[in-house]
C-alpha cells in the first residue's frame, strides 16, 4: 500500500533553513508527480510546491518562491522540501502528498515552527 512518511521538522529562528524529506513506498514513485502541502493553525491547507516524476517540471506558491526549493531522489524514492529564509508565517504543519491511482495519499505531517 501506498505510504508517505515525513521527517524533518522542528523549531527554527526567523531567517533560518531547514529541509523536509518524505519517503514514499508502495507505488512506481518515479512515475507520479509529488507534492508539499501546509496546514496553519485555523487556516486551510494549501499547495506548497510541486514536482513532477521526472523532476524537469516544479511550481511553487507565490508565498514560497524563492526561498523553498522542492527536489526528489527517484533512486530512493525520496522527495524533499528546501526551505530557506523562513519566516514566523511558514509556521505549519508540512504534509507530503501523492496522487495515485485516483486516490490523494498523505503522510502524517512534520511540524514547522518559526519563531524567535
């Protein structure tokens, strides 16, 4: 079955970095676009950044562009979220997210907290 596990989160000072990863199973990985997508306190969840199975394609929300960077390691099933310049509003729970089969698969989510 399809899984999507997220590990990289935690606390950081405004204006610092820190990298996401999600490793996925279950499906031809390579072959599928993947996503990150936020949730904020009170707020609804919104798309973050997206590649697609090749990696030749990414899109990223205009509140995220050019501070986060979405890569993926189709060798090990792996996709990542680079995010720099963090910022007290990034402060979120960070999901990976899959399309498959016509079904939205999630991770369980990491934790981002940006505050001084």
């Amino acid at each position: 079955q399809v899984q999507l596990v997220e590990s990289g989160g935690g606390l950081v000072q405004p204006g610092g970095s820190l990298r996401l990863s999600c490793a996925a199973s279950g499906f031809s990985f390579s072959s599928y676009a993947m996503n990150w997508y936020r949730q904020a306190p009170g707020k609804e969840r919104e798309l973050v950044a997206a590649i697609t199975g090749a990696g030749g394609s990414k899109n990223y929300a205009d509140s995220v562009k050019g501070r986060f960077t979405i890569f993926r390691d189709n060798a090990k099933n792996m996709v990542y979220l680079r995010m720099n310049s963090l910022k007290p509003e990034d402060t979120a729970v960070y999901f990976c997210n899959a399309y498959v089969a016509t079904k939205n698969y999630w991770g369980q989510g990491t934790q981002v907290t940006v505050s001084s």
